[in-house]
C-alpha cells in the first residue's frame, strides 16, 4: 500500500516519503541535541523549543507512519506595482496548492480506508531530509532530484502502516561539497563557511518577514521580491532548469498599490485584490507588505 500511495503522489506531481511513526521520538531527540550542542539566538531557541510539536496524540487514531509530500510549484511570478505613473517591476513567491495535495490525500483515505491528520508543526526540512525525500543544502534549503528546490513540504501522521523505513542521518548534497555558490551569492553574507546553520539575524528571508524597520546595515540595492529572499536559489546549480515562472504577470493597479502601502486591513479589500495576495502568499506577510513595497520603490 505504500508503493500505491506513492504512484498516486507521482502520477500527480508530487514526491512522497513515508516513515514510522517511531521516528518522530528520535526526531525529537537529535533536535534536542542539536538544540545543546549549537550556540543558538533567541529566535533559534524559541523556533526549537515552542513552534514543534512532535506529540502523536493529536490524532484521533493510532499513528504508525509519518507521510512527508513535498508539493513542487512555480518558483515565482512577476509582479508589477503602479504608481503616480510609474510602474515598479519586482518579483513574488508563490503559494503552493496544498488544497490540491490534501484533496489527494483525502481521496486515497476513501478510497483505501486509512486515515490521516495534518502535522506540519513537523521539523519539515529536517524530517523531509531524514526520511529520504530530500538533502540539504549548504543554504539550509532542500533539493530533491529532478526538482531543486523548487517545492514546498508538508506532512501527515496516518494509521498507514510503514513498510520500509528509509530513516537516515541529515544528508548535505553532495554537489555542496566543493561549491560556495550560494555563499557569494547571498546579498547579506547569512550563509557560512563555518557553520551549518545560516545567520537568521542577517538573513534578507527573515529581515523581510519581521515587523519593524529594517536594520541600517542593510543596503537598499539587496531588495528584489515582496518577502522571503531568492537569491541563493536563482544561482544554485542544482537548480538549474527547475526554477519556473508563474505564468503571466500580477499587477497591482495604482489603487491598489496605494491600499497595500497605507495598511488597509486585509478584511477590507477588495475579493480581487485579496485573490492577487493569497496566489502570491504576500497575505501571509500582510503586516510587512507597506514596508516591504516603499523599499523595493526605492531601489
């Protein structure tokens, strides 16, 4: 059954590992040790010790796999933003369609009789790469074969029984091995030689999701998309030929630009306008849109 589940995924697109459920306590415990053995910020601490949950409980059957779907999706789109007659050309994300990836889920629970419970509040990068999905990179992000890392994860527990475990330790890609690409390519200098971990608190990604102003130190020039940060993926080799455009432009007309940069809440916007930020995941980063925008005006 679970060779079924996986044609399925991949006769829709999707790549798909299943695990034991057993291996969510040793999850837990690598993270844990990871967690004593790492010098880690505030930020870091917090992302370890309050934003998982690793309980098997929440789900209202006896959980015996842990099913990880990694969800490929245009890299990004084009966005155009106008204003006083001029036009800003910038760049997006965009939302991968995990209504479809549940449908399918779903659908092969009817079908099959299993049954599964959302559990993306998972270590998803590092479950991804554990169970054999995925590797990391040297930027912390996760490449699969045939794909890059042009996709987006999420997980289920299921009472699926797991019939081969692929468990293994966090694998870096091989191609990292003699490659700084993505080192020179990062606009702040997040990513390290020495260390793993990349440096959040230069991180551009992160810089453009926190509320606030941005840090002095930080040149205007580095600004190029409405959240989040591309850079060290456009340059990455193992992406070459897996970065895909959304198809067509999204463009924000003078009124709504204008409606973007002065705040207005997101429950009053137009359906249309609030459809052009669900498809871009800007609605995610709502608060940090006015800011984000003016800077990308700027440059």
């Amino acid at each position: 059954m679970n060779t079924k589940l996986r044609d399925e995924a991949e006769k829709r697109g999707y790549k798909l590992q299943i695990i034991s459920s057993e291996r969510i306590q040793d999850l837990k415990s690598e993270i844990e040790r990871f967690s004593q053995s790492e010098e880690l910020n505030g930020f870091q601490k917090w992302i370890l010790s309050d934003l998982y949950n690793y309980s098997l409980s929440r789900a209202e059957f006896e959980a015996k796999s842990v099913v990880i779907l990694a969800v490929p999706h245009p890299f990004y789109a084009d966005v155009v933003f106008k204003k006083d007659g001029q036009t800003y050309a910038a760049k997006s994300l965009v939302r991968p369609d995990f209504n479809g990836a549940h449908g399918f889920i779903e659908s092969f629970s009817e079908d099959f009789g299993y049954h599964f419970a959302k559990a993306d509040d998972l270590p998803l990068k590092r479950l991804g790469v554990q169970s054999g999905l995925c590797e990391y990179g040297r930027n912390n992000i996760t490449y699969i074969d045939d794909v890059g890392s042009n996709f987006s994860l999420t997980a289920y527990l299921s009472d699926l029984p797991c019939e081969f475990d692929a468990w293994r330790g966090a694998v870096v890609a091989k191609a990292c091995a003699n490659c700084n690409v993505c080192i020179h390519s990062c606009p702040t200098g997040a990513i390290r030689k020495d260390r793993f971990l990349i440096d959040n608190q230069r991180c551009l990604s992160t810089l453009n999701e926190m509320p606030g102003e941005f840090p002095d130190w930080l040149p205007e020039t580095v600004h190029h998309t409405c959240y989040d940060c591309m850079r060290c993926q456009e340059k990455c080799p193992m992406n070459i030929g897996h970065l895909d455009k959304m198809e067509g432009s999204v463009v924000f007309s003078e009124e709504e630009t204008e409606m973007l940069l002065t705040a207005v809440p997101l429950e009053q916007l137009l359906p249309e306008l609030r459809q052009k930020l669900w498809t871009l995941g800007m609605d995610e980063w709502y608060d940090a849109m006015p800011r984000n925008i003016k800077a990308l005006m700027r440059r």
